[in-house]
C-alpha cells in the first residue's frame, strides 16, 4: 500500500491525459452492452426478450426451422457471393489500371465515379435505383433477382478496390522490374509476380465486398421485388410485428459469421505484413 | 509493362515512334482493365442519378411513377406546401421539422461521438503495440456488424421492458418505466451507438503516427497537460478529428434503418420522408427532389472538408 | 576541489530504474550517483543500451526512477512532472512543432511561463541572433534543413534559460561535415550562456574533444567518471579502455607496490615501473593496457620492452601502424607518427622487432 502511494506521488506518465481512459472504458461498455443483452436472449426459453427464463436452444432451432429465414437467407448468400465474386474481379482490374501509373486524362472523374457509392448517401444511391429499376422492369418485363445482384456489385466495387489499391501501392516497383528484366513477358510478369503478391489484398477486398453485401439494408429494401427479401429486409419487416427472440438467434449468428471473417482478415493481414 | 525495344528496332522504327506506341497501348490498356468497373457503376451508381434529377421535375402519377410532365411542385414541396383548397403556398410545417430534426441529431451525435471518441482512440494509440491491435479489433467488431443488428441491439436497450428502465427501475429514479423508445433521444442513442467506430478510427490513425516526443518536448517547455493538449495535440491531429466529423455527420443526415426502427415512423428523419414519397406517400418527384437536396447538403458538408483538410494539410508543409 | 568552490547542477544520487516487473524485467539504470557542477559541458558516453539516454530522461523529468533522488541545486526534484523542473532538452529528432513557425518553437517554452509578449519577442530574437537564424524566423518546420532544425531546437530549448539543458544526441542525425561545425557550435553556446550542459552521446570522439568531464556507462552501470584525458590515459577498466580509442591488452604479474608506483613484469619477462590510482594496490596477475601511440619501435634491443615479428604495417596519412606478434602469440600495435622523409617499412614485413614502451605508458586495470 505504502508502496503504491508513493509510486503514484511522483508518477508523470506522458502520455496520461485525466479522464480519458475512464471515458474509453465507458464507452467499451456502451459498445458492447447492447450486442451482450442481444446475444443472452437469443439464448431465452421463454418468449420475451426483457425476461429471462432459463437457458435454452428453441430460438436457434426455430429459426433453423423458419421456411422465411431459411429463403431469404440462401438469397442473401446468393447476392452475395456473386456481388463481392464481381466487384472484387472488376476492382483488381481497376487498381491495377489506376495505380503506380502517371496522372492520366479523367482521372479525378474516374475516381469519383468509383468512389461515389461512399459519398452519396445510400438511401439516395437506393431511390436512384429505384426509379431506374422500375423503368427497366415496365420496359423488359424482367424483375428476377439480377437487380438485387446488380445494385449490390456496383455498391460494393469502392469496398473492395480501396484495399486492392492498397495493397498494390505498397508493393516494390523494383520485383517487377526484376522479373522483366529475367525475360518474362509481361503477363507472366503479372501472373508469376504481381498476382501473387496481390492476392492478400484482393481476399481482403472480397471479404469487405461479402460482408458489406450481406448488410445492405437500404438499398435491398428499395430495390427489391415482392418476394425477394435478403435476411436483413426479412428481420426489418419482423421488427413491425411483435419481437420474439428469434430475431436475436439471427442476430447472434450473422454476429458470429462477422467475427469469424473479421478474425481472418486480421490474421492475413498480419501475415502478409 | 516494358515497352518490348528490341522487336521494334529489328523494324528500324524511330525510337520516338517506339515510346509513343508504347505509351499509346499503355493507355488503351488502362481503360480497357478500367471499363468493366466503370460500366458497372455508371449502370448502377451513376447514371440513375440523373434519372432521379428528371424525375424532380415531373409531376406524380395517380399510382405510382410519374406523368411526363414539367412541374416544379416535387422542388416547392421540400419546404413549402400547397393549400389543396385555394392553392397558395405556405412553408411545410412538417417537412421543416423533419430536416431541422435531421440536421439537430446529425450535429448532436457528431459532437457526442467526438466526446466518446476522442478519448477511446487516444486510449488506444497510447497502449502497447501488441494491446493495441486488440483494442482496435474491439473497435472494428462494431463497426463491420450488420447496422440492423446493432440498432436491434440498442431498440432492446430502450425499450420500455430493456435493461435501461429496468436499471433506472431498480435504482428507484423512475417508479414506471419511461418511454423512450420512439423518441429523438432514442434515436440520438442509435445513431450515436451505430456511428461511434466512425468517429474513433479515423481519430486513431491520426493518433498512431502521432509523435510523442513532441508532448516531452511541450512539457519540457513548461507546458502543462491542457496546454499541451490543446497547443500541440489536437492542431496536430487534427485531421483525423475533421475526418471523423465528416464520415459520422454525413451518414447521420442520411439514416434510414435506426430513425426507422429507433423513431418508429413517430420521429421521422430526412432518409425516412424520402422512402415514404415511393411508398404509402406516392410522390415520386417530391422524393426525387428531396434525394437531390440531400444529396446536395452532403456534397456542401465533403466539400467544406475537402476544404478543411486540405488547409490544415498546407499549414503542415 | 573543484566541486567545493561551483555548486552542484545536478546530483543524482544512488538512481535504479528497472522496467517491467518479473520475468520481463530489465535493469536500465543500477546504483548510478554523479555530481555535475554548474557550468560544465558534462558528457555520459556509452554504448547503445547502456542506460545514458534513460539516464538523461529521468533527468528531464520524462521518467521516473524506481529508487533514488535527483537534486537540482540541491532542491529534490525527483517528484516533479517535467514542466516543473528548470531543466530542458533537446532531443535526438528535435521534436520540433510542426505546426508552428521557427519563431513560434522558440517561444513556446516562454508563452507557457507567462513571459509578457514584449519579453518574450526580445528573447526569440536573441535566440535567433545566437543561433545564427534570424533569416529563417517566420518559415516553417518543413521548410529548413536538417542543420537548421538542430539549431532551432538548441534555441528552443535555451530560450527559457534553464538551468541544465539535456541533449540527447543531438548530432547524430546530422552528416560528417555538420557534425564539426555542430560541435564547435556547441561548445562555443556553452561558454558563452554559461548554462550546463549534459550531453548524451555513444562516439567517444566526440566526447573526448567536447567535454569537460565524461562519464562511461555500461550496462546500466557508471564504469568511470573524469575528464576526457583521465579517461583516456588512465582507464580503470578493460571497457573503458577498449571503447576509448585503440589500446592493447597484455597480462603481466605484479612485483611489488608503493608509493603510488607499481613494478611488473611483463609478457617478455622484463619489468617496468608504472604511476597507479591514489589508495590502489594490484597483487599478482593483473590486466594491463598500452596505448599503441604510447610505444614505439625502437633498434637498440636494450631498450626492448617486448619483442615480436612485424607482420603487417598499415600506412594512415598522419602516422603508421605495426601490427607485431609477440613472442606470447597477441598482435601487438604500435602506432608511430610519420615525418617527412619516411620510406616504406614493408621491407621489414616478417623480420624480429624490438618494442620500446614510453614513460608510464602502462595502465594497471581494475578487472
């Protein structure tokens, strides 16, 4: 005790500021709080979400057993797994082309153009698809799930070519000249040297790509057909009904599916550093 | 990548003819790997902007849609609104409520999660490396979960049966629960929850290449903790706190999904006015419109922070 | 002597710091005690690790000690945050604000004592004038060499007129040429504000041309404290005499002590007489050290002191080094200074030598 008083009398740590941890842990706790609450009830035997009354699976097992969830669910993985397969292709190709290069002519509009679904507010970029979509349907007939696909590819593209270009920026010039100069063509240039080293930085991309596909809410809900609900614009109509804490196994699973890719992006990207 | 010398000069062309063939192929080669994107987005992202922009002036279909017909009344009825009876116009009660409530939660919760945020990210920067990482880690778990999940999240908390009442129950300051729940401060509660990474991670990579021995050198030079902070810390790191500002007000003015759940249709905020002109109110030129001037106010706020930065950024160099 | 008629800057005494705690833990800085006077360019040399820099960073008021006090003018600081301690620094990347001009770095330290704007503007001014950078005043951090900026952050850190300024190798980012200049620089700043200076630095050139006294550290230990021709002549251990300079090393067998002189015998069987340290009295095997300049070749075998075949003789401008094997098996060196009709020596390559040794060239070590 005496010792931790006196340690403290004449303790200056440089980089203390008053208060500041304390409104760092604070705000953990806000942070986690709420996701915690959730992820108890999901766990709930009985109906509510506010009282507990033991522990139990039925919530699991009833999603599991809900026609709804398991539909809007497969759709969901389907929309994504083509929209980040798209955009992370056309992405690779766009850094490659925009990157480690001279300016060129247009190049402020064409970075803008790719990077506008992050300025424009996406309940904007949603009408605007809306409106388009809805003209395409009358002209061609044709409302299957290629909008969704479609809506979710374009809005997905700046997500996966930011890491991409980043990737790709922080590589040594120098390799590829290297293998230049040991007589590979340009193509085995890039399949022997670049893509290699690349390909950390487009798994990363296509990871984002998957997951911001997979949580897109606003524009889903704009542009969808009747019938084609994602998993989160079903849990979105669920909320208008009464709240059963199936909601919360849904949430606890898609929670932990964002863990698990979290943890592996972090652990490649540790890797490749 | 190289521009192949040797195959040209065995024609006996020009060397500048060489490099200018080279540099030619080199852009058709460009736009060639950048097409299929900007396709992509022009299709899906940009072009349908500009339909949104005609649609602000046509005049609403009985339905749905539009009749193709000039009108500027999607344009008046952003804050105006037209007596059905006599026809004169008057400022729109509801709608200026709605973009007030919009632009006052937008500001609060960016001034709410600067307070929150600052700090968290000071706090990170200044733990060990290894710690560090974990930190950020609990910071991005957040921010990459779905955000209908975590205002779910936040909507249980409020309730009239969450755990918010309950503790304020049983810490006897209320003696029923209080209704929350559909109101600006539950709202104000999401949108600070949801966007609270925003603000800390922008601030953080400020922070991390912050430079520590210009904090030694401020108290070296007699400055106290404050003066520190404010004389050197915060100019310096600046940018990072205008970034995180600008990513939390921008999708603030935006929302859809947490006034949505959070307000419950009661509190409505500019995102939810504009759904409801394509749903149950039928007005899409009014929708269109009010996408257009949203759009607008988001362009004026990048704008002042391209603005911003890019002063702070000279003062630097 | 000396200590009794200045007063004593700074005393550090009986200073531990450790860090981390367990398994984990390193000992920066054990059982360190010094007395710097007032008005001395004191300088704490060692080699990377070595615990100086710490040292200097408990000084300053950045760290804290685990156990021990500092004195300033015989006041305990050892309690006091940094912006409380009339003590600054310079620091290795200078730390210079980027976000102020030159004139701005140099007032801050004192806006932030309250100086009244008038003084303060004098006192930048001064400091710009000191500094030779009055041209530079009002441009920005970014905008000055790397020369410069050392010079800003020596008149930042002087502004304030501290009592002790601390300079945590402030001349190791700059190039060769620079680094004279800086040095002269320094020493001339230091005579004339008259403020003392404790200087970090791991080249022992350096130290040696700039100090008034030099203390060697090792390991979180003070090895040896004295003035650069103490430390340099009479090293009292195998460190210091290997970090200092060049030297060889031999052993040789002590015959008898007194009177402040010791005889020895040496590798070859001959004995010499040697000055030793005030109340130091080496019995039986000892180490011994010989400044390879403090020999000499010589012809007459009746002077030889040592003797060794020559096996290589390097040519350095001012003077030559002869690397002899002695009869023991050790190289030798003997360093000579060369005079202007000197001829190549390589004609003697392999041939028998014979080592003269000058008066009190052997140093006795303690360990």
């Amino acid at each position: 005790m005496f010792k931790l008083l006196k340690r403290k009398s004449f303790r200056f740590d440089i980089r203390h500021q008053n208060g500041f941890t304390s409104i760092a842990i604070i705000c953990f706790i806000f942070l986690y709080t709420p996701i915690f609450t959730m992820m108890v009830y999901a766990f709930n035997q009985g109906d509510s979400i506010a009282l507990w009354e033991g522990f139990s699976l039925r919530w699991f097992v009833s999603a599991w057993g809900n026609e709804q969830v398991k539909d809007s669910a497969l759709r969901s993985l389907i929309v994504a797994i083509f929209a980040s397969g798209i955009s992370t292709t056309v992405a690779t190709m766009a850094a490659i082309a925009t990157t480690r290069t001279k300016s060129f002519r247009g190049q402020n509009i064409v970075y803008a153009i790719i990077n506008q679904p992050l300025m424009v507010p996406e309940i904007v970029t949603g009408v605007a698809l809306l409106i388009f979509f809805a003209l395409v349907k009358t002209v061609t007939g044709y409302a299957g799930l290629g909008f969704l696909i479609l809506a979710h590819t374009a809005f997905c593209i700046p997500f996966a070519y930011l890491p991409i270009r980043a990737r790709l920026e922080g590589m040594d010039l120098i390799l590829e000249t290297a293998a230049a100069d040991l007589y590979a063509t340009p193509w085995k240039t890039f399949r022997l040297v670049t893509f290699p080293l690349l390909f950390p930085g487009i798994i990363a991309g296509a990871m984002l790509a998957f997951v911001i596909s997979l949580d897109n809410v606003v524009i889903t809900e704009l542009v969808k057909s009747a019938g084609q609900d994602t998993l989160p614009t079903y849990m979105l109509g669920q909320l208008r009904r009464a709240i059963t804490p199936e909601i919360n196994a849904i949430s606890t699973v898609l929670l932990a599916i964002t863990v698990v890719i979290l943890t592996l992006f972090y652990l490649l990207n540790r890797k490749s550093e | 990548m190289r521009p192949d010398n040797t195959t040209n000069h065995e024609v006996g062309l020009p060397i500048s003819e060489v490099i200018k063939t080279a540099s030619k192929k080199q852009e058709q080669r460009r736009w060639l790997l950048l097409s299929p994107a900007l396709i992509l987005l022009l299709l899906a992202a940009s072009g349908p902007l500009l339909i949104v922009l005609v649609y602000s002036f046509l005049t609403p279909g009985d339905y749905s849609g539009v009749i193709w017909e000039l009108s500027l009344d999607g344009w008046i009825q952003v804050i105006w609104q037209r007596d059905i009876f006599t026809g004169s116009i008057a400022l729109s009660d509801a709608h200026l409520r709605i973009l007030l409530r919009s632009i006052k939660l937008s500001f609060l919760t960016t001034i709410l999660t600067l307070i929150m945020g600052f700090p968290t990210a000071y706090f990170i920067a200044t733990r060990s490396k290894k710690r560090r990482s974990l930190w950020l880690f609990l910071i991005t778990i957040p921010f990459w979960t779905n955000l209908l999940i975590r205002t779910f999240a936040i909507m249980e908390v409020v309730r009239n049966e969450g755990i918010l009442n309950a503790l304020l129950l049983a810490l006897n300051v209320i003696d029923q629960p209080i209704q929350i729940l559909y109101t600006d401060f539950a709202i104000l509660a999401g949108m600070l929850y949801v966007f609270l990474p925003l603000m800390v991670l922008p601030i953080y990579s400020s922070m991390e290449r912050f430079d520590f021995n210009l904090v030694e050198a401020g108290y070296d030079l007699y400055a106290t903790r404050w003066r520190t902070m404010r004389r050197i810390i915060l100019p310096i790191i600046r940018p990072g706190i205008v970034a995180g500002s600008i990513l939390v007000f921008v999708p603030s003015l935006g929302a859809y999904v947490t006034p949505r759940i959070l307000g419950g249709g009661k509190s409505m905020m500019l995102g939810n006015l504009i759904e409801l002109q394509f749903g149950q109110g039928n007005n899409w030129p009014l929708g269109a419109s009010l996408s257009f001037f949203l759009l607008a106010l988001t362009m004026i706020f990048l704008l002042l922070y391209v603005r911003l930065t890019s002063k702070s950024a000279k003062s630097h160099v | 002597m000396k200590q009794q008629r200045s007063e004593i800057a700074i005393r550090i005494e009986d200073i531990t710091k450790i860090y981390g705690e367990g398994r984990g833990k390193v000992i920066a800085l054990q059982d360190v005690s010094i007395d710097i006077p007032e008005n001395e360019f004191f300088t704490l040399l060692g080699p990377s690790g070595c615990g100086k820099t710490t040292l200097l960073r408990l000084i300053a008021g950045f760290e804290h000690p685990t156990k021990g006090k500092i004195h300033l003018y015989g006041k305990d600081i050892t309690a006091y945050p940094p912006y409380k301690r009339k003590v600054n620094t310079v620091f290795q990347n200078y730390a210079l604000f980027p976000h102020m001009t030159v004139a701005e770095n140099i007032a801050f330290g004192l806006e932030m004592l309250g100086k009244p704007k008038k003084e303060t503007d004098e006192t930048v001014n001064e400091m710009l004038t000191l500094v030779k950078m009055e041209d530079l005043k009002n441009r920005q951090i970014s905008q000055i060499s790397g020369g410069q900026q050392q010079r800003v952050a020596l008149a930042r850190a002087l502004a304030p007129k501290p009592r002790v300024l601390l300079l945590d190798e402030p001349l190791s980012a700059l190039d060769q040429k620079l680094r004279k200049e800086m040095q002269i620089e320094l020493k001339r700043l230091q005579s004339e504000t008259g403020i003392t200076f404790v200087f970090v630095t791991h080249d022992q050139e350096e130290a040696l041309t700039m100090s008034n006294r030099i203390a060697v550290l090792n390991s979180g230990k003070v090895l040896q404290i004295g003035t650069p021709r103490e430390i340099y002549k009479q090293p009292s251990e195998r460190f210091v005499a290997d970090f200092i300079g060049e030297t060889n090393f031999l052993k040789a067998e002590i015959l008898g002590c007194a009177n402040g002189v010791a005889s020895l015998t040496l590798p070859s069987g001959k004995t010499v007489e040697t000055n030793v340290q005030k109340g130091f009295s080496p019995e039986g095997t000892v180490n011994i050290v010989i400044r390879p300049e403090h020999a000499t070749v010589v012809e007459d075998p009746a002077e030889s002191l040592l003797q060794g075949r020559l096996i290589n003789a390097v040519y350095f401008g001012t003077d030559m080094r002869y690397h002899i094997e002695l009869e023991s098996g050790e190289t030798f060196t003997v360093r000579i200074q060369n005079n202007p009709d000197d001829k190549t020596s390589t004609q003697f390559l392999g041939t028998e030598v014979c080592i003269g040794l000058h008066k009190n060239a052997v140093q006795i070590l303690k360990d």
